[in-house]
C-alpha cells in the first residue's frame, strides 16, 4: 500500500485545522515513506520545545503513518505490535500502574513516567499491562 492509497488521519482534525509550520517542516524532514517513528516524533518535541499533541496532529494533518511505538504497541511490521505480554516481577510496579489507573487505563504518559521511576524499559511497563489486561490509552501523539 502506497502512502497516497492509506488512511486519511486529518480527517479526525477538521477541514481547517492547521499544524505548527516548524513541526510540519521538521517531520518532512525526518519522514521515510510517508512514515515518523515515535522516538523520532519525540526528538521533534524536544527540539522545537512544543507538545507531542502538536506533533501528532502534524504528522496527522501530513496524512503521515506514526511507527514503532516506543511502547511497542503499534507501527512493527509483521505482527503489528511489538510489545510481548510479561506479567510485572515486581509488585510495586504492579501496584503503581493499578494506582494511576483512570476508567481503567493506563495514559501513555503514565507508562513513560513508572518507566522512569521504575528505572525499567517502557516496553516492561507495555508487557505488564498486556498481561495484566490493561490498556494504554491515551497515546501522547493522538494515534489512539
């Protein structure tokens, strides 16, 4: 499938809604194949010191693909997602992602930070959650 024959993701803005020009500039920069890999659409939001809400719509309102979820979760060829289901070794992890819970989901930005006090992959919090039935939801760039 050719990036022309692909989903519309700007639909989902609006007829007039518009993107930040220098993170318009920058993914086209960084694309391949109509393609932005999350750590690259991260890199983006460092740079320019702007929301990866911001980046997520621009690579929207671009019709571009967002690939290889840091979280593992979409964006890998064949199997779609990366991340393997692995229940949590440590309890206080477990516990943390119950307790940042909200209507039973986890937010991607909640996964990055138990990661992060964790000191653990992201993809331990993703494998967790996969074996524990939890959803990561919402994505930090609007994918999902």
């Amino acid at each position: 499938m050719t990036h022309e024959d692909g989903p519309k993701f700007s639909g989902k803005h609006g007829a007039d809604a518009q993107a930040d020009p220098k993170a318009t500039d920058r993914i086209k920069q960084n694309a391949v194949n109509g393609e932005v890999a999350c750590a690259v659409a991260f890199q983006i939001v460092d740079e320019l010191n702007i929301t990866p809400t911001e980046v997520g719509k621009a690579i929207d309102l671009l019709d571009y693909r967002i690939i290889k979820c840091q979280m593992g979760l979409f964006g890998y060829r064949p199997d779609k997602k990366a991340v393997k289901s692995h229940a949590p070794e440590d309890q206080q992890l477990e516990q943390a992602i119950r307790d940042a819970l909200v209507d039973e989901k986890l937010a991607c930005r909640d996964a990055w930070s138990l990661a992060s006090r964790f000191n653990v992959p992201k993809m331990t919090v993703s494998g967790a959650c996969e074996a524990l039935g939890i959803k990561i939801k919402p994505c930090q760039l609007g994918a999902f």
